[in-house]
C-alpha cells in the first residue's frame, strides 16, 4: 500500500493495529496526528469498515477540517460519512437525535456564553439577591466548574464541600441560584455549552439503550490531543469504548495547555489503569522541524519536573539558530517583525502563508497588526477577530465616536444601552424616528426627551446626556488619552469588564486596556501635533476601514495566540512579546504548576516551526497607560544558548535609518492621515478652539484676502494670502492663537465672520 511506506516502523504500528486499546503520547511533530488520519484512511481503504462506524474527536474544528481532508485524499469520498469533530459538535449531534429520552426539544437551542449570563443576571434579581455580590460572571464560572466535575445541582445542594466553600465566600444561595439556572435552561428547551457534555454523560449513564446503541455503532474511537481533554470527555468516551475496546488516543504530556479549564494530565494515567491490555507507541522522530528547532524545544522542556521522559531526535538538517529580535517598544517589535517577514518572504521566496506569528494573549495583536497594515503585507486572525473587530474595542470606539459626534446614529445604537441602562429597541426606534421626523440630530433629541417619551425610560435617558455632557467637557480639555481614559472608566465599560473574571472576560478587559495603552503611546509620539481625540479617532478610522481583503486571496500571515496554534505547522514561526510577565503571564506565576504549564505553553510555540523560529521581546511597553520598562522573559535564557543567536539586522541596535533604507520603507508611516494632521497642527500647550454654537462653515469660494474667519479647531483669524495650485484654492490665515496656518480649501471648515 503506498500511504503505508510514508511512515516509519512505530507508526505503521499505530497504523494496523486497528483492535484494542492503543495510546500514543510522543513528542511534537513525530506524526501522531499522521497515525491517526491514515488510520482512519486504512481502516476504510483496506478493512472495508463503514465511515459512519467511525469517530474521531479532535480539539479545534480546524483541525477536523484539515484531516477530513487529508482522509479523503487518501480514501476518497467515502470518508465524508466519518463522524468527525470536536467533542463538543459530536454530541450536540447526538444529544439533537436523543433529546427527547431527556425531555428537550430535538430543536434544542444552544445558549453562549452571553445567554446564560443575562438569564443568571435576571435569575439573581428575581430572587431578591445582591448583584454585587453574586456577580453574574462569579456565578455563571461557579456554575460551569460544577458542570464539568458532573456535579448536578442536585448533587451540589448535597456536597458538603460546596456549601462550605460558599458559605465561607458570603455566596450561600449559590446552589438555588444553579438549581434555578438549570430548570429555566429546561423550560426554554436550551443547553448551554457546558450542557452539552454534562448531558451526553447523563444520557449514556441513564439510558443504557442509547449508550448500548452508540457503542454498537462506533466501532473504533479516535481521540487528538488526549492530554487536553477534561473528565468530563473522558467518561464519555470510555463509556463509548467500552464494548469494543477498539479506542486510540494520541497526545502529548508536554503540550498540555488546557488546565486552566479543567483538562487533566491525570487521564493518561488512568487511561493505563482503564485498559490493562493497552498497546503503547513511542514516536521519537520528529519530521517537521529542524536539528536546532527540536534541540532548542528539547532544552526547554527539560526543565519541567512533571513531564514523561522522551527522547525526541530528527533527520532533518541543523538549520537556523533560534533568532532573537530586540526592540525599543511594542510598536517598534510590530515594524522589526513585519520587516523581518518582509525580508524573508523575498529573499527566501516564500508565500505570507509560511509564517505565523504567536502571542500569549489577544491584546498583543495590536501593533503587530499596524505594522503589517503600513507594509501591505496581508494577515488573517485565527481564532479570533482582528484588534479592531473586536466587540470591546468597538464599543469603547463608539462611545469616542459619540462624543465626538453626538449625531452618529451607528454609535449611538451601540452605546445607548450599554453598560445596561434600561433603555429598550423600541425606546431607541423611536429616538431614531423622532429625529426624522422632526429634523433634530440625535443628541438634539435626546436633550428633549420628554417630548418623545416619558417615565423611567425619559429619565434613563437624561442620565445618558448628562454622561456624554461630562466627557464632551473632558474632550475639550483633555488629550486624547485622558479623555478616552475617562469616558471607559466612567462609562462603567472598563468596570463591567473588569468584573468578568472569565478567561474571555480577562481578554476582553486587556483589549481595552490596549486600546487605551495605544492612545496614549499617540499621545506620546513626539511628531505628533494634534494629541486631541479626534485626531486620534481619524487615524483608527483608516485602521478599522483597512479590511479591503480580497476574499478569493488565500495567501495571509498568519496570526493567533499560542493557545491556537497547538496542532498546527508554519515555516517560519515568530514568537513575540518574550517578557517576562507577559510570557510567562503575570497570572502563572502563583505555583509551580502554574509556571510549567507556561513552559509547555512556550515548548508548543516552539515546535510549530519547520525551518525558522523568532523570538522577540520589546524593552519598553505601554501597560495601563504607563510606559513601563520591560525584561525579556526567562524562557529565551532557559533555551540551551547553542541554539540561540541575536539577529543583526533586525535589532534596536541598528540605526532604524539604515532598516529604513531597504525597499520595504516605503511602506512607512505615510498615510493619508498625514495630509490632515498637517491642517491640524496644536503647538504644544494650546487648547483647540471651541467653535461658536452656531459654527457652520460657508461657502468658502467667496473666500478673500482680508476677511476675518473661524475655524473649528483653531478659532479666529484673519485671511492673509490666497493661491490656486492646479484644482486646489489655498488661504493663508493669520490665527490669534495659532499663528499662521495655510489650509486648502476643499478640507478647512471655515466660517466667514
Ligand atoms: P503535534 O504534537 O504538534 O500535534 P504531531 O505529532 O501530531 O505533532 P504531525 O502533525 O502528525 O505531528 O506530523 C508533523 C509533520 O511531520 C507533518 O508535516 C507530517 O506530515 C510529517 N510527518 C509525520 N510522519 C512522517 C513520516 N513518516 N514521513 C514524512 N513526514 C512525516
Ligand atoms: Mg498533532
């Protein structure tokens, strides 16, 4: 069979051996999910077996997609029929055919994670109970991790441990609050995630008919990344396997990045236990990364105490040293590793689809996406939106647009009920209608409420003016950042996030800490004149509005958090922000175990690369608003130093005249925005102009030396000069604050006196 000459000895192993229990725990990059795709390719090419016989379970649907595909390129068609997927899509499936043995609907709906948290915020205020202290986000993860454990609400009114832990949190109606949490969920005929495998487990355990028939059907049970799946997945599957026995895992102690969720290493332990009979394989030969890559990784990983032992070795050619890019700030590291990608793509003549680049968190996509924006070179976000996509990082904006432009209908529907303020749809149709109707912009209405509406929802409202009255005063007065800074605090935005101690929530409560880090880093930019938020605002747009992508163009950068590229192979790989307290994160670094599962974190980001990793790590970064100075992160020492070499080129230490000199600088910072911040120079220390109340510019043709005008920004002046240069009128104004500015007509909003 030719697919079976393209593994080596201990593969083909994992390959025929289709009866009993086999699991695989062997190193990055030696072929696991190889075995596993060309198993299921041979057990439908040469044993005939039914696809529908068949489930794989992977961890991302990325991952499924890719060897579905793999599958039928080896065993044609047919593979479609396989059950494939992550575990959580595999059982909303079958909980969808088997709802009705629990009592749901087959049309089930499938609460996210905001469902179920606005029906715990209402469950919390019905029940009389203090929002304050049973936070919606507190109880929906309390919820979540009892879920998981299988601890039923019944069991958890029962468990002693329970109770006394929330006693001791002052959080004694815990239990009722996920009592009554479950029961509403019901009524609506809704399972929320954590639903989805905490009643497949109820059902197999139940409904031993069920069970008896899924374990008939799959005959063999394939599992990807077994060291991230929780107990919950556990039981499940081995309850599936158990008549058969037919079950292969594969995994890899060393990249086990999921505990923070409640996946547990223990599993393949028990697993050992759970099959007495079990065939374990060992990989040792890594074919996706060069000598250096798989020693550096190898160095690495050593230095955890709780790993199986391996010896992990490959064939393939020494290659680059580890490559270590040092930059002055964050922004600095997006322009160096954009650069550096740029370089390597002509000069190697790869495609923008061989790189990736790898963050702890979300947050740090930020400037490295700027960067490739000001270089054209073209990026997608797996697993994830880009920076300014993002649903937090919108709203803040909106809430800027807003006070900016108070009249901005888009702005005004996203921010108008947010944080909740009781403020309906329909109240704001009407806002919308009444400004139609009456020819009033939307502020205007809003100031008049009780002509349109009246009761709480009026006083709702008059609340809101008041908010956006304060941070208009704060936008005269301040730069950008302190205005910015202002209205996310007191809009209550940064609060609601803050108090959402979700993983999701944390990273959501970083974007917008980002956001404002970015605001002020522009503050702080020395070339720039105009430091107000509207020039800001201006500048975001041309970001924001830069998803010119072209669909059918397949060829990005790829870019994701560590956490989502666990699988997956590129040949160049940048890992960026090597800070300490940014990787490891400050978070891990309470325990031991804590730290560890960073190394693994960062053992995984290393083993991604084929032919080249970079590691790079800036020596300044905006945190919280403030410029802080940054070390590298411990892990670049812990690399055994043979591996690693400082790049040349791309290193702080070069005058950043000479990286600029290379073709790529064309590419730098000019934009069009440029063109407007030259009409809006503020010399340090000068306020803007606030316009009269009545400002609205005239018509500036009849524009004429001598005449006396406002401008919005820079107030009165008096008209000096006045040329034509091909199609464009130009005056030249004497400002009393700002002294002598020239402006081009089509732009400069001037109203004659
Ligand atoms: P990870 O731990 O990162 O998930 P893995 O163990 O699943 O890695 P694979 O992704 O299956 O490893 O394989 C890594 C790379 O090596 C892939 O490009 C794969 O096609 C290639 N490969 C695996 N086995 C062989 C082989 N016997 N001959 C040639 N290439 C191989
Ligand atoms: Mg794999």
């Amino acid at each position: 069979m030719d697919y079976l000459e393209q593994l080596n000895s201990p593969q083909r192993e994992g390959v025929e051996n289709l009866e009993g229990p086999t699991m695989i725990i062997a190193g990055a990059g030696s072929g696991k999910t190889r075995v596993l795709t060309y198993r299921i390719a041979h057990l439908i090419r040469s044993k005939n077996v039914d696809p529908f016989s068949i489930l794989a379970l992977t961890f991302t649907n990325k991952a499924a997609k890719e060897m579905r595909a793999r599958i039928e390129s080896v065993a044609g068609t047919d593979a479609r029929n396989l059950w494939m997927g992550t575990f959580h899509s595999i059982f909303a499936r079958i909980l969808r055919s088997e709802a009705d043995k629990l009592g749901y609907p087959s049309n089930f709906t499938i609460y996210d994670t905001d469902d179920s948290k606005s029906l715990i915020r209402n469950i919390v205020k019905e029940k009389g109970l203090d929002d304050k202290v049973y936070k919606h986000n507190l109880v929906y993860n309390r919820i979540s991790g009892a879920k998981n454990n299988l601890i039923s609400w019944q069991n958890y009114l029962n468990n002693p441990l329970y109770i006394s832990e929330d006693e001791q949190a002052l959080k004694p109606k815990m239990g009722i609050i996920y009592k009554e949490y479950v029961e509403r969920c019901f009524r609506s005929g809704a399972m929320d995630f954590d639903d989805l495998l905490f009643n497949t487990n109820v059902l197999f355990r139940d409904h031993l008919d069920v069970l008896n028939k899924y374990q008939q059907r799959f005959k063999y049970v394939m599992i990807d990344e077994f060291q991230d799946t929780n107990i919950s997945q556990y039981l499940i599957t081995k309850r599936l396997a158990s008549v058969h026995q037919n079950i292969c895992v594969v995994g890899d102690d060393a990249q086990s990045i999921y505990a923070f969720r409640g996946a547990n290493i223990q599993n393949i332990l028990n697993f050992e236990k759970d099959y007495p009979d079990l065939r374990v394989i060992k990989l040792e030969q890594n074919y996706r990364s060069t000598q250096n890559i798989v020693n550096a990784a190898n160095s690495v990983i050593l230095k955890n105490s709780a790993q199986l032992q391996k010896n992990i070795w490959t064939d393939n050619d020494n290659g680059e040293l580890v490559n270590l890019i040092k930059s002055t700030s964050d922004n600095e590291e997006g322009r160096l590793v954009a650069s550096s990608i740029f370089e390597d793509r002509n000069n190697k003549k790869l495609e923008n689809r061989d790189f990736a680049i790898l963050y702890r968190t979300n947050s740090q996509s930020r400037s490295m996406e700027e960067a490739l924006r000001k270089m054209n070179i073209p990026y997608r976000i797996f697993g994830g939106l880009s920076f300014y996509q993002r649903k937090e990082i919108k709203d803040l904006l909106s809430y800027l647009r807003f006070v900016i432009n108070p009249n901005d209908e888009q702005s005004f529907r996203r921010i108008i009920n947010l944080p909740k303020r009781g403020i309906g749809a329909s109240s704001v149709d009407k806002i919308i209608v009444a400004g139609f109707e009456n020819d009033m912009g939307i502020f205007e209405v809003l100031e008049n409420i009780r002509k349109f509406i009246s009761g709480r929802t009026a006083n709702a409202v008059e609340n809101f003016v008041t908010l956006i009255k304060t941070f208009k005063i704060k936008l005269e007065r301040a730069d950008a950042y302190e205005t910015a800074a202002f209205i996310a605090k007191q809009s209550g935005l940064l609060r609601d996030l803050y108090d959402d101690k979700t993983i999701e929530g944390l990273n959501r409560y970083e974007n917008v800490q980002e956001l404002l880090n970015a605001i002020k880093e522009f503050v702080d930019t020395p070339e720039q004149e105009d430091k107000s938020l509207e020039a800001f605002i201006a500048d975001v747009a041309l970001l924001t509005d830069a998803n010119k992508e072209n669909p059918a163009d397949t060829d990005y950068v790829n870019m994701m958090t560590i956490h989502s590229a666990k699988g997956l192979e590129f040949k160049h790989v940048y890992v960026v922000g090597m800070e300490e307290d940014l990787f490891p994160s400050q978070m891990m670094l309470n325990s031991r175990a804590d730290l560890e599962e960073e190394r693994r974190l960062f053992y995984v980001a290393l083993t991604r690369a084929m032919e080249k990793v970079t590691l790079s790590y800036a020596l300044t970064r905006y945190r919280f608003g403030r410029l802080k100075s940054c070390e590298p992160s411990r892990f670049i020492e812990e690399i055994a130093p043979e591996f690693v070499k400082v790049d040349r080129k791309f290193n702080n230490s070069e005058p950043m005249g000479k990286l600029n000199s290379g073709q790529g600088n064309s590419f730098y910072a000019r934009n069009l925005v440029a063109q407007r911040k030259a009409e809006n120079k503020v010399p340090p220390g000068k306020k803007l102009h606030t316009p009269s109340p009545d400002f609205a510019p005239s018509d500036t043709r009849k524009l004429d030396t001598g005449m006396r005008v406002e401008h919005p920004k820079f107030g009165f002046g008096d008209v000096k000069k006045m040329d034509v240069e091909g199609a464009n009128r130009k005056a030249t104004i004497e400002f009393e604050n700002f002294g002598e500015k020239t402006l081009l007509l089509t732009f400069a909003k001037l109203r004659i006196m």
